[in-house]
C-alpha cells in the first residue's frame, strides 16, 4: 500500500473540524482533508498489521508448537480424521510389559528357562492321565539394568623378578583382550552418540568420569575420526548411488565452523568478502524404493551442493525429479532437473496470516488439506506412482484447478492488496504454479520437502547441542556419519551394528563397498552371521 499524503493540523483545527462536523456544516475544503486522514488511517493500519504478521511469525518461530496440522489450527479434528487414525493403527499396538510388547526388544539378551522337572511328552502331574507338551507361547519378562555407553576392562598382569639374574616374567596377554585399546563397538557407540543424537563429546567425557571410566573428549576425537577415514569407502559409494536417485530432495539449515567463520572463501577456493554464509546441506535421493540421506556442511548452497553430486550421476540417464522450496539458491547451475515446489512452504504463508484473514485462509488451508489426504490414501493403498498419479488426476485435480481459479481472482477482481500478506501468499502460489502442482503431470512427484527438513532435524539438533563443528575436517567426519546413520534409520538398519560391521570387515568394505550398504551388509558378512 502506497504511503498517503501527509497532512499537518493543530489542535484548533482539529477541534473545529470537529464542531463542524457535528454540526453537519462541513466545508469544501474539509472533505479534501477528511480524506487524507482516511487514507492516512487506512496506511497506518496496514503497517501495524504487516508488523505484527512479522513479529507472530517471529515469536512462532521461538515458542510457538511445533505442528501446523488443521486440527491445531482450527481446535477441532477434521471428520474421519479419527476413524483413518484408528484403521491405520488397528491390530499393530503391542499387548502386555506396557507400551512395548516383547517384539519391540530386538537388542535384548534372551534367557531360555526350562522346567527342571517336567519335559514335552512326561505326564501330568497334576492329572496323572495326560500328557504335556508345548501348545502355548512362553511366558516373558522384562528385566533392564543399566551401564556406562563405553565400559572398560583392566588387566592386571602377574609379574615375577628373579632374585639372582633379576629377569621379569609376565603373564601372557589373554585372548579376549585383543590387540586394539578401543575395539570397533567404542568408535560406533561415539558416533552414534554424537551425530546420531546429539551429546557432544564433552557430555560424553563428563558422563562417562562420574561412572568411573574416563573418555577425555580428544581421546573420542581421535576414536572417531579414524573409524569415518577407514570407512569412508562406504560414503564414497553412498553418494555415488544417490546420484543415481529418480527423485532428489534437498534444502539448507545454517551451521557454524569455527575454522571457516574468520576467512571467506569463495566454492571455488578464491578469496569473496560476499561469501561468508555457512550451511549444512540436506539431500535426500530416492532410487527405486531405497532412500539414501546424504548431509554437506560448507559455504556451499544446496543447489550447489546437489550439482557436485550429479557430476557422479550416468551420463545417459534421465533428469531427476529435484523437490525443494522456491528459492533459487537450492537449484544446480548446470544440470537439469525437473522441479517441484513444496505445497508446505506455499501453505505455511497462509498458516502464518489465519488470525487476519481467516475466511481466505481457510478456504487454501481447507483444499490443501483434502488433497493430502489423498495422498495418503494412496499411500495406505500402496498404490503404484502410475496408479497415484491417475489418483490424484481425478480426486485432486478438480480441488486444484478450483484453488486456481479462486487465487486468479482475487487478484483480477481485486479483492486482494497486492503488496499485503495475503497478496504475496496468493502471488507466491500463482508464481509457482506448475512446480507446486508437478504431483498432477508427472509419476513420483511429491507433494512437499517434508523428507528432507525431518532429515536436516539431526544436523539442527546437533547445532543446538555442539552449536558448531571447530574444523572442516570436523565437518566432514559429521556429515559422514550423520549420512551413514540417517540412511540406517530410513533402511530399518541398527546404526550401531552396522559400524561395527563395517570395521570388522574392512578389508572386503574397502575392495566391494557397494556390496556393503545398510539395506545388504548382512549378505556380505561370511559365516553363519551372514
């Protein structure tokens, strides 16, 4: 809105425009000045809600919960909201030991108690006629103790000394000892704990010297940087196949290394005063139904980021999908892709401005509402993409072109300011029509970059607990490991046994990587493990 003529009246004036307003005897000039004051008003109250939109987004930024669903919206649940909840979670909630039935402890130690006294096939005891046998499920229960997360062993070595010749004798090193102070389980517990969780290594080391075992922080450094060097085979791979990827997420969160932030350089090496951001970059690579997180910590953007690792992608092969939000920093330069906009950052900018214009707001809100859950019903369905595509084409096809047809018109009917709030969350839709609709012409579009901003939550939440990496070698061995345990946890893969798998097996790791991912390892392992 344009700012208004100013006008300048003092108290008199004011008091007898006043009288003469009262009096209904208004002159010719004061019509000129009433309208002033009008547009003057209508300014005014224009920029107090424009700032007051920016200070609530702000403050839900800080404090605000975390969901933006419609029943925490509207303070109501959405009808059949409960019955879908109840369908898609009947028959899987366990039974017995409270929330967790006994299939949930994978990582247990399972002790088989038998009768001492009765065996399969013996008679009753009780009836003396019958005979037992095993018709029932055994019985369970649940014991949990507790330990430091990295426990120690003291040896203490018998030595005998001569009393002519003064010789020492010491007893041999046993077995179960090993060769190494830190055996493979120490380097994956760090990591895990570290990048897959957040304790920074001065928690750990405090943690770990009330419980009577020391772990200096340097020591865990230590530990796991040589863990992320001999299985950096494993990364390498990892992003060369999600170069491959049909469908690629990616998005920045900001980050800080210590090392970087007194020199600004430029990607390419050269000295830029103009570069001085710091991101960690999150992309998600979608290769059939394998999903391949992979994180980048520099002052690199997303789209510059996501063009390195499409460098490695087959020449022969077709664009990839590329989902992410609007901003023109998350593209790559110089490869093609096909682009899809997140329907959650074009709806967010009408979540933000609800409490003032509710009636519009409501109205997007209500229609992206309906066509996500289409798109989980698909999902429930397990339909094919060819199959959800048809899907949405006809039951969120016509919802679409109908939320079209209301944003163009509030524009051509001008129902809308185009500078306020609500006009640049209607322009934002419009202008990114085609890429936020892409789920409507093309299999495999998603609808929104939810993927990749719950992945980017393990790099946010280790800033919140670290609040930065000190180097970039520091950097990469965190991207490393905060990539190899974000693709366990979407594989169902233990994080942890996984890096011990790996180091266990490094030789074969470093000659045939590929045949150690977190979807195939246990194929790898040879014995009866495998």
């Amino acid at each position: 809105m344009k700012d208004a003529d100013s006008i300048e009246l003092g108290s008199e004036e004011v008091q007898a425009l006043l009288s003469r307003l009262s009096e209904k005897s208004l002159q010719e000039s004061d019509y000129d000045t009433l309208k002033s004051m009008l547009e003057n008003l209508l300014f005014l109250r224009h920029a107090y809600q424009e700032k007051s939109i920016t200070v609530g987004r702000l403050l839900r930024l800080l404090f605000a919960a975390s969901t933006e669903s419609w029943s925490h919206l509207f303070g109501q649940e959405k009808p059949g909201d409960r019955v879908r909840t109840k369908e898609r979670r009947k028959g899987t909630k366990p039974t017995g030991h409270g929330r967790n039935g006994k299939g949930a402890y994978p990582g247990a130690r399972k002790v088989v108690t038998t009768l001492s006294n009765l065996r399969a096939g013996d008679h009753c005891p009780e009836c003396l006629k019958g005979k037992v046998y095993k018709s029932v499920d055994p019985g369970v229960l649940l014991r949990f103790t507790a330990s430091v997360p990295v426990q120690a062993t003291v040896y203490e070595q018998e030595k005998l000394r001569c009393n002519l010749c003064n010789e020492i004798f010491t007893a041999p090193t046993p077995q179960e000892a090993g060769p190494d102070k830190y055996d493979e389980t120490v380097g994956a517990m760090i990591a895990v704990l570290k990048y897959g969780y957040g304790f920074p290594f001065y928690r750990i080391a405090k943690l770990q010297e009330s419980m009577g075992i020391p772990l200096p922080a340097s020591s865990q450094w230590e530990i796991v940087s040589g863990t992320g060097q001999r299985i950096s085979p494993v990364h390498e791979e990892l992003i060369r196949q999600a170069a491959q990827g049909k469908l690629i997420h990616n998005d920045d969160t900001t980050m800080k290394v210590l090392a970087l932030m007194n020199r600004e350089d430029s990607p390419d090496g050269e000295t830029s005063p103009e570069r001085s951001g710091l991101f960690t970059t999150g992309i998600l690579s979608v290769t059939d139904s394998r999903k391949i997180a992979l994180y980048f910590t520099g002052r690199k953007h997303a789209g510059e980021n996501l063009e390195e690792l499409l460098k490695q992608r087959q020449p022969d092969a077709e664009p990839p999908i590329q989902m992410c939000d609007a901003l023109s920093r998350n593209l790559p330069a110089s490869f093609q892709t096909i682009l899809a906009n997140c329907l959650s950052h074009g709806r967010r900018n009408f979540v933000d401005i609800l409490s003032y214009w509710p009636q519009e707001c409501r109205y997007v809100i209500d229609t992206l509402a309906k066509v996500y859950a289409f798109d989980q019903e698909a999902a429930d369905n397990g339909l094919s993409p060819a199959q959800r595509l048809c899907f949405h084409q006809e039951q969120s096809g016509p919802l679409m072109e109908d939320l079209k047809t209301w944003l163009d018109e509030q524009f051509e009917q001008r129902k809308v300011e185009p500078n306020s709030s609500l006009g640049k969350a209607i322009a934002y839709m419009l202008n990114h029509w085609k890429p936020l609709s892409l789920f409507l012409t093309i299999e495999g579009a998603p609808l929104h970059n939810n993927l990749c901003e719950q992945m980017l939550k393990r790099a946010i939440l280790h800033r919140k607990n670290a609040l930065f990496f000190k180097t970039e070698r520091g950097a990469q061995i965190g991207d490393l490991f905060m990539s190899l345990i974000q693709t366990c946890n979407l594989s169902g893969t233990n994080p942890f046994e996984y890096l011990v798998a790996l180091q266990l097996h490094l030789d074969a790791v470093t000659r045939a990587p590929h045949l150690w991912m977190p979807w195939n390892y246990r194929e790898s392992i040879p014995g009866p493990a495998g």
